[in-house]
C-alpha cells in the first residue's frame, strides 16, 4: 500500500511573522478587510481551529457525516480515480475505495490529520483558488465547500483542467432552508462553527457551473433530519426527501455535472454493431446490406441464440458472401441481454451499438446515434419509439401503454427522461460498458433483456441519457419473443428493485 505524501501547490505564509534585512522579526501586515486575502486569513484560521478541536465536534456531526457518505457511496462506485477539494480529514474520500484518491485541503492542520489517518491516499496543501495539479481524474468532489469559499466560479474554473470528457463533478452544499437552524446550533456547540456562508441554491451552483463550462445533469436533495433517532432517521432521510414536497426541506442539495464537451477530434472511432439473433433467418442478408458504415470502420458482430430456424446456418452463409468485417458467435446462457454481452466483450470497436435482428428499428438510422454520441451531447443515447407514427402492427396496445408506464417509472428513478425503455437500439462508448460490466454486481444479474442493466448502470456512473427517437416499423419475418405479460411482471419486480438501489438508498 502506497503511502500518503502531501504535495504544497500554494506556499503559505509564516502565520506568526516575516524575517526583515537585519535578522529581527516584524509581525505580517493584516490584509485589508474586504478583500480576498483578509477572507482566506479568516477562514484558515477558522479551519485550523477546527482541526484542532475535532473530537469536540465529531459527536454532533457524525450521523450527518454517516449519511452523506452512504449517498456519495451510491453515486461514486470504488475503483475510480477521485480527487476531493476541500477534504478535512480524508474520511470521504477514503470510504469510496478509489484506485487513486487525491484530498486537498488549505488548512495544514487538516492536511496533517489526514495524512496520518489515511496513509494509503495522496493529499495537497493548497487553496483551491490557486489549485493547479498535472492530472486528470473520473470523479471531482467539493462536499460542504462552496458556501464558505471567496469565488465559487473561480474555483470551479480551477477543476476544469481536472477533467476529462467522462469526468463527473458531485457538489454538495447546504439549503438556505436551514440556515437558522445551523447557526443556532453552532452558536450553542452542537456543530461546527461557521462564518458567513454564501447560501447556494442548486439554480445558482447549476449557473455557476454553467459559466466555468459544465453541463448539470441532475439536482437532487439528501437528508431531512441530520440526528441519530432510528427508524424516524431512516423514514425521513431515505424515502421522504426523494418525494414531494418534503424535498424543499432537505438539508443538503447535491449537484452532478459534467464538462461541456470538446469538439470531436480528427481520428474518428470504430464501430462495433451487436445484432442478437433468435429465429431471425429472413432478416440477415438485409442487416448486412443496410447497416451503414460509420466511423472509423464498422464491425457486424451476430449473436445467435437457440434458433429453432436456420439462422445461424443463413449467418454463416451470408457472411461468407458479403466480404464486411464481421463476427459470429453463438450463445450458451439465454436472453438477449446475455447475448449483448457476448457480443461486447468480443467488439473491437470504441463505440458500441445494439441492432436487434427483426429491423423494426431501421439500420439506416443508426449513423444518427453515431453523431450523437461522439459529439458529446450524450454518453449514452437510447433508441425511442413513441414518438412518430408506428406501422399500425408494430406494437399491440398492451405493449404500447406498458412502455408508457415504465418510461414514466424509470424517468422518476433513474432523475433523466426516458421516453422508452424497451426499444432495442442503444450506443454507449467501450469504455463505459466496461465500467458498468465491473459495477454489475450492484444490481444483480436477473435482466434478460439487457436494456435495464445497462440504463441503471449508465444512471449510476452518471452518464448522461440522451433519447434519440427513430420510426418504428412492423416485423417483415418471424414473430416477437417478448412475453408480453410474463416479462411485464419481471419488468415491475426490476422497477421495484431498482428503486432500492437506485432513488431510496
């Protein structure tokens, strides 16, 4: 195990005195008041008051400290690199187990404290004002920070060159709401002193955000009552917050975004298409000839999966006489979603696509989730059916007003709009499935169909969903293998699980 070293981005001054010419000491100049530096001067001095007297405040903050970290455990899965300004003691960023974790603090007290809690993380000794690190990381956090710092834009400008386009930023601030009570409680001893606080309200953090060039993709409000009172504790804090209208009395807002990305480079990524073929003969030919080429060069990628037809003679054969980069595999496990994931794990491609094999969603259409994509204005972009006119036997009304339901569902669990769950075609890049495949076992393996597992493990690593409707056509070969009623109750039991793991955690 690595261990802790502190790295000084800002030298900070003597606090007690400046050497002069002739060797005698003189005490610094006390800044101006009103201006940035009195501010630092006052808050560090704050701080390391703070650090000093810990165990004083640790008992009336440790269940808010708790709680906030379970909610940062479920936005933040282990493994990734994360970096925290304005750390304290490390306690949060070593609870979320990242391959890399870099605290950094303007206190030196707090710096020292945490180095010597947590030898296994890196921590630097710097305002974040100033910050300037050589590297990049996945996860950015500032936890009950920018209420009490001078600039709130210019720190954000700060973390900026932190990112990288998959980069999230997770701010967390207090309500205005609770301003009283806070200050009371302070004054009577039962929290951590603070100093005039800047007050945020998540429309102005979202602004400010906006000016340093991140993009919001969600707002949502932690923590009804901060005090240790199971189960009232629990009731209030893990299902009431999330409901209307006990959300306006959170205690704290948490805001996600990511930077506004960078225009597409010059070197255009691969593509890698996943067809899921079951009892699908009539349609690969066609899939062949009409799945355009797209990026850097695109791969077909058949899946076939215990065809009672010749599918995977007619995939072998049509292959052969079509001369396009192609793969063929078939599948042990049973399911779409087991052949998606075949298929993936032998792509090639940087960008990943699912087409399913019935050519209801025409392969013509994919070069529009291509663009989508790979211009950044979406890190995951979901295939929707429910906007145009459908072909009148394309869906059965049971169907249609099932997908309504579960759009409505999974929009309010997963806080991003979408329209249409079941519709085969998603795109995601590589390199995002592969974090969703290593955080599966957050949600469990009983998706057959593929389409959930990836939606819930694109919401939880803070992907943003775009959906991107396309014209929904009726079958020219074969019948449906979706069982209507069957896989509507499964449906149901995923959408009650997902709230637990996803919304009520």
């Amino acid at each position: 195990m690595a261990k802790s070293k502190v790295a000084q981005a800002v030298p900070p001054a003597d606090p007690d005195s400046f050497s002069t010419s002739d060797g005698l000491k003189t005490p610094p100049e006390e800044p101006l008041a009103g201006t940035p530096e009195a501010y630092r001067a006052h808050r560090l001095r704050n701080w390391d008051s703070i650090a000093q007297n810990l165990p004083r405040w640790d008992a009336g903050n440790r269940y808010y400290h708790r709680r906030l970290t379970q909610v940062f455990e479920n936005l933040v899965p282990p493994g990734q690199r994360v970096i925290e300004i304005g750390c304290a003691q490390g306690d949060l960023l070593a609870a979320l187990k990242p391959s890399y974790g870099v605290g950094v603090d303007f206190s030196a007290e707090m710096v020292a404290r945490a180095m010597q809690k947590h030898p296994e993380l890196t921590f630097v000794h710097a305002d974040a004002h100033e910050l300037t690190l050589d590297e990049t990381f996945d996860v950015v956090i500032l936890s009950d920070l920018v209420n009490d710092v001078w600039d709130v834009e210019m720190v954000f400008q700060r973390i900026r060159p932190l990112c990288t386009h998959s980069t999230r930023v997770i701010v967390n601030c207090y309500s205005r709401v609770w301003a009283p009570v806070l200050g009371l409680t302070a004054k009577l001893g039962l929290s951590t002193p603070k100093l005039a606080q800047n007050w945020l309200v998540p429309e102005d953090v979202s602004n400010l955000l906006y000016l340093a060039g991140f993009e919001t993709l969600r707002n949502q409000p932690e923590i009804l009552w901060p005090l240790p009172f199971r189960p009232l504790s629990a009731l209030l804090n893990r299902w009431l917050v999330k409901l209307w209208p006990f959300w306006y009395f959170a205690l704290t807002n948490i805001t996600i975004a990511r930077p506004f990305p960078n225009p597409a480079g010059k070197d255009a990524p691969r593509v890698s298409v996943v067809v899921p073929a079951r009892n699908e003969a009539g349609n690969i030919a066609e899939i062949i000839r009409r799945t355009p080429e797209m990026g850097a060069g695109t791969e077909l990628i058949f899946v076939e999966g215990h065809s009672t037809d010749d599918t995977w003679e007619t995939i072998q054969r049509e292959v052969a006489r079509s001369g396009r980069p192609c793969k063929i595999f078939q599948q042990t496990g049973k399911g779409k979603g087991d052949a998606v994931r075949l298929g993936f794990a032998q792509a090639s491609g940087q960008v990943l696509m699912i087409l399913d094999a019935d050519i209801t969603v025409s392969p013509e259409d994919l070069p529009k989730f291509y663009e989508a994509l790979v211009s950044g204005r979406g890190d995951f972009i979901n295939g929707v059916r429910l906007v145009y006119p459908m072909h009148e036997e394309a869906m059965r009304l049971f169907n249609f007003l099932g997908n309504k339901f579960f759009s409505l569902a999974f929009s309010w669990l997963l806080r991003q709009p979408v329209k249409d769950t079941l519709c085969g075609t998603k795109v995601l890049w590589k390199q995002d499935y592969e974090s969703i495949a290593r955080n599966r076992a957050y949600f469990g393996d009983f998706d057959p169909f593929g389409d959930f597992d990836l939606l819930f493990g694109a919401a939880r690593l803070n992907r943003k969903i775009v959906d991107l409707p396309v014209r929904y056509g009726a079958r020219t070969y074969g019948e449906t293998n979706i069982q209507r009623w069957k896989h509507g109750v499964l449906l149901l039991r995923m959408a009650a699980f997902a709230a637990l793991r996803v919304k009520f955690t």
